[in-house]
C-alpha cells in the first residue's frame, strides 16, 4: 500500500512539473518571483526533450511500481501517459524535438507578454 501511494505521489508530482513547465509561465503575473523557479524549469523540461533523455522521475516511479507489485514501463512518462494524447501514431526524436520547440515557444510567448505589459505599467 505505501508503495502504491509512492507510485502515485511521483505520478502526481511529475505530471505537475509537466504542467508548470508548460504553462508556469503565466504565474509570473500573479507573483513575479516565479520566474525563478520556472525558467530552469522550461530549460530541463525542453532539454530532456532536446536531448532524448527520460527524467529521473519516470525510473523513480517505475521504482515505486514493482516494489508495490504493479508492471514498470521502459519508456518514458510522456510516451507512457501522454503519447496517446498528443501524438497517437507514436513518439518518434522529431516530435520530441518539437515538444521541446513548443515549450520553449509557448513561454517565450508568455513572457514577451509580461515585458510588454510591464513596459506599458511605467
């Protein structure tokens, strides 16, 4: 049971950070200082993209998985959960590439916005 419960935390936590790397950028219009906290997240995110990796994440829950008796998987968290939902056919180096260029084009979107809009307040 605990390791279930370990399984699914990892789970929640990564599928989390998944999202704040996405979309964490607009938090800067609530609370300026979490820039800090999302700008090395987008560049891990958009880096393990770049660079084929799996996160440490992933064997962590995979982990948790066996030891509370369920099966692992050998790919990655988004090819595990996501895949299915953002790229059906299959998650080839080229989609993870533009996974990457995605999320680095959503948050510099974001964050032009921000600039301007703190420009516009002086």
């Amino acid at each position: 049971m605990v390791y279930w419960v370990l399984t699914n935390t990892v789970l929640v936590i990564h599928f989390s950070f998944i999202l704040f790397v996405v979309f964490g950028g607009l938090l800067i219009f609530y609370k300026r200082w979490m820039l800090w906290l999302h700008i090395p997240a987008v560049f891990w995110g958009a880096l393990i993209e770049f660079s084929g990796w799996i996160c440490p994440l992933t064997p962590l829950e995979n982990y948790f998985r066996r030891l509370a008796g369920l099966k692992g998987y050998n790919d990655g968290f988004v090819q595990h959960y996501l895949l299915n939902i953002i790229y059906p056919d299959g998650l080839t180096r080229q989609s993870q590439i533009l996974l990457g260029l995605s999320v680095l084009m959503i948050n510099l979107i974001v964050y032009f916005m921000y600039l301007k809009k703190q420009k516009c307040n002086k």
